[in-house]
C-alpha cells in the first residue's frame, strides 16, 4: 500500500507532545560537554552527540541557543566530550543542574588542549570547534577530534537514556 501525494501532504503538523514520545524511544548516550574559560570550568549535559566523520574525525552535538554554557565554549573555541558511564547518572543529573555548582564533588583533570575531562568516564574525545549552524532554537556544534582517550581495557557500560530514565546495557559482551 502506498500513499498519494495528497495524502502525504494532508496534515504536515506534528503534536510536539507526540513528537517528544517518539523520540523517547530511541536510546541515547550520554555526555557531558566541557571546556574552561579563564580557569572556570564549563560543562553541560548532553545527550545530541554523534559522529558526523571518520576523515577528518568529526563529531556534533546540539545545544539550545539561549544555553548559558555554550557562548563560554565558542569563546574558548574548543570542547572535551566526556562519554559517560553507567554508574555516572549522577554526573549527568549534576550538569543537567541550572545555576548549581556543577563540578562540586566532581574529579578532573585537564585534557590536552586544556578541556576538563571528568575521571572515570568511558572515554573522552578533545576537540576544537570546526562550525556551527542555527538550527530553530538550537544550535548544531561540529568538532575536530584532536586528541582522545581510548582505555580498550574499560570493563564499564555506557550510561544510555531511554523513555525519560537512565539504563545500561544488559548481560555480557561477546
């Protein structure tokens, strides 16, 4: 079954409700993006990350345009992507957090290029900003990959978010 051009034109208006259920569905991970201006460190969560290329190493993330975090991270031109792990929802609740004192408690280092880099995440990936363009009330954020962390020898599961709650993955690797 197939449908018209009509049909597929009749009601072009998504419920943002129904629209937010839909993409409840679909597991994500979860980071946190940092960076450090004038010895402050930034950070915010974040869950719209992805690759965007293998060459050059690429990867995105969106954040609102009215973000408080982001004009200090464009400032700094660069940004740590921290993938965080399954026992860190606490980490994630803690940056989610407006007007709190996100690093509280928090142990870091700094990367290479300067960026926090939150201990016992998964990996982190050091970056410096490559573009960025609006999208709505959003703003999509491409980064060069320029240094990261990759610890093959990680037994811990990535923190992924699902239907409004945080989970893990099941059972072992192969």
């Amino acid at each position: 079954m197939s449908l018209s051009d009509t049909d597929t034109k009749a009601d072009t208006t998504i419920d943002p409700t129904s629209f937010r259920e839909a993409l409840g569905h679909f597991a994500s991970g979860i980071t946190i993006i940092t960076t450090q201006v004038d010895d402050e460190p930034i950070g915010f969560t974040c869950q719209s990350f992805y690759s965007v290329s293998m060459n050059p190493p690429l990867v995105s993330f969106s954040v609102k345009a009215s973000s408080f975090s982001y004009p200090k991270i464009r400032q700094a031109e660069r940004f740590a992507v921290n993938i965080l792990s399954s026992e860190q929802s606490h980490v994630s609740n803690q940056f989610a957090m407006r007007g709190a004192d996100k690093w509280q408690g928090i142990d870091w280092q700094l990367s290479p290029l300067g960026n926090p880099v939150i201990n016992d995440s998964l990996h982190w990936l050091d970056c410096e900003i490559h573009a960025e363009h609006p999208a709505s009330y959003h703003l999509i954020v491409i980064g060069e990959v320029k240094k990261l962390n990759l610890d093959v020898s990680v037994t811990s599961r990535p923190l992924l978010y699902f239907k409004r709650k945080y989970g893990g993955l099941a059972g072992e690797e192969e």
